[in-house]
C-alpha cells in the first residue's frame, strides 16, 4: 500500500513530520492523476485535429487508417 502511493519513510521528526510528509504525498497523487487527465484531453484534442484535417484519401495514402 505504502509504495502505489510512493509513501516512503518520513526524514522529519515528529507527529507534525509524518502530517506534512502525508499532505505533500497527497499533493503529488492528486498532480499525477491531473497530469494524466490532462494528457488524455491533449491527445483527444490532437486525434480530432488530425480528423479534421487530412481527408480521408490522404490518410489512405499515409497508411494512417
């Protein structure tokens, strides 16, 4: 469980250490899954570009169907 979240083991000291190592994993969980969302958005955005632009004989001859 420890390591899908890349939760490691904490350097600082004390109880406010472990909070702050807990809210910065988090941190960087929700950037990662925001990342990826927003990768998937751009690819959609450049399929659909592509769409639109090359005709379909032209992508026949591109090999692109």
């Amino acid at each position: 469980m420890k390591n899908d979240g890349r939760l490691d083991r904490c350097y600082l000291k004390g109880a406010v250490g472990d909070a702050i190592n807990m809210v910065m994993v988090a941190a960087g969980h929700n950037l990662r899954k925001s990342l990826n969302k927003l990768r998937l958005l751009w690819l959609k955005i450049i399929s659909g570009l592509m769409g639109y632009f090359i005709k379909p004989e032209q992508s026949a001859a591109l090999n692109l169907a």
